[in-house]
C-alpha cells in the first residue's frame, strides 16, 4: 500500500451482527433431501432464486448439508486494503477472522463474484476449516491446492482453481458474518446450505420446517415412482403421481417404513 496515499478511518474486517444457527436437529432433519428437491419445494413456495449458480463439486458423490457462514469478498482498492504482503497481510482479514469463528457444522460460504484469479481457500486454511468441525465449503469463485484439498475430504464447490492466493488479483477479503451474495443468490448468515452434484441451494432458515416437511413428501413418492416405473408402468401415471397413482402411493407408503 502506497505511503503517498491518504487513508479513510475504516476498520476491517467487518463483522456481521450476532446471529443464531439452525439446531443441529433441523440441520439433521435434511439428511436426505437432495438439493434438487430443496430447491424445487422453495419454488413452490415463493422463493424463486436458490440455487447457487456456478460452483460445482471438486470430488462428486459429495454432499453437505449445514449453516452458512459467510465470508464478503470486495474490490481492492489501494487506500484501503491491496494484495501486498500475500498470507501476512492476509492473516489481519476476513479471512483469517472467519475461519476462528467456525463452528461444528458450518459450512463456508464465499462471495467471490465468480473470480477467475482469486483463490479463496487453499490447504492450510481448508485444513484448519475442516479441524475445526467445519462440515463443507461453497465459493462463487477459486480455490487452490486442489489435489491437497480433495485429499482431505472435506467437500467443496467452487468455479475452478486456480495458483493464486486469495488477494493475488483484485479482491480483497472484507467482511464476515455478512449477506453475501453467491452464484445469483442471497445467503444470510444462519441459512441453511444444502449441496451436492446438482450444486448448492440456500434454504432461509425460517422456512427450514416448510421444506422438510413438503420435501419428505416428495422424495418418498419418488421412491415410489421409481419402483413402479422400473416394473414397466407408464410414465404419465407415475410422474407426477395423479389421484389414482397417489390413492396407491398412500397405500403403499402405510406399509413402509419411513422415519417422518
């Protein structure tokens, strides 16, 4: 940073307001509910946007359902804050101060503006993430040290990778325990994050219940279709059920043994 220019009085990072986590029984209570049904009960039920477009699975087959904690990526700007000095200016920022905040659950939500030279994470801090109980990580943009990362097995969604570190480029980490907003959509902090290969879904965490309960609906009858179909019946009779198909569907789901 520049001796010659004058600085604003303006603390970083910036931390959010306190708020407060799902219960690790409404986290739970999404264990088997796929993002893609997540996001389409939402729809139904007038949230129109999220999906998180952009990020996809470094690994498939991974899966994470948890609390958003949210890291704001911003624009560099010189009087401010820069790239200069790499992990050691680094450490004073958002970054090194979200990842002491990390509870047992939380998933990692990064607004990066889908940068294609900015590598938000890369091994030690998922390391030290994935120690600290974090459960998985989302950034609308890079990582680095992809092979390092996968090796770890903590799931993560990204736009790429890429060699830099996170402020190499034009970003800087600002804020934590913020909004952000990922991929088109808005994620607050405490929201619930549902991802797998389809990609990451934010669940607003009042309407956490609402979509359980319509979404457990719909991934049993699904069971059932599947089953129906495989045994030859015809698609428009079984997808989506109609009164008929879902008079059969009651019947046979009383003698199942789902867990509601």
């Amino acid at each position: 940073m520049s001796a010659d220019l004058i600085r604003p009085d303006f603390a970083l990072p910036v931390r959010g307001a306190a708020y407060q986590r799902p219960s690790r029984e409404v986290v739970d209570s999404f264990d088997a509910i796929s993002s893609a049904t997540a996001c389409a009960k939402l729809h139904g039920l007038g949230i129109r946007r999220s999906y998180i477009d952009g990020p996809e699975p470094l690994s498939l087959g991974q899966r994470v359902v948890g609390s958003a904690l949210t890291l704001q990526f911003m624009p560099q700007r010189e009087d401010m804050a820069s790239g200069d000095g790499q992990e050691y200016a680094e450490r004073h920022t958002a970054l090194w101060h979200v990842l002491e905040a990390v509870q047992p659950g939380d998933v990692l939500v990064i607004q990066a503006y889908g940068s294609r030279f900015s590598g938000c994470i890369g091994d030690i801090l998922a390391r030290y993430f994935a120690r600290k109980g974090g459960a998985g990580i989302v950034v609308d943009g890079r990582i680095r040290d992809a092979g390092r990362i996968r090796e770890l097995g903590i799931p993560v969604w990204s736009t790429g990778t890429t060699p830099h570190y996170a402020s190499q480029s034009e970003l800087v980490p600002w804020a934590y325990d913020v909004p952000v907003a990922v991929g088109g959509a808005l994620c607050m902090p405490g929201d619930l994050v549902v991802a797998d290969d389809d990609g990451p879904v934010v669940v607003p965490q009042a309407m956490a219940p609402q979509v359980v309960d319509d979404a457990r609906d719909h991934e049993e009858w699904e069971v059932f279709s599947r089953q129906r179909l495989d045994e030859g019946a015809r698609l428009s009779d079984y997808y989506p059920l109609t009164p008929d198909s879902r008079e059969e569907y009651e019947a046979w789901r009383s003698v199942q043994s789902f867990v509601r």
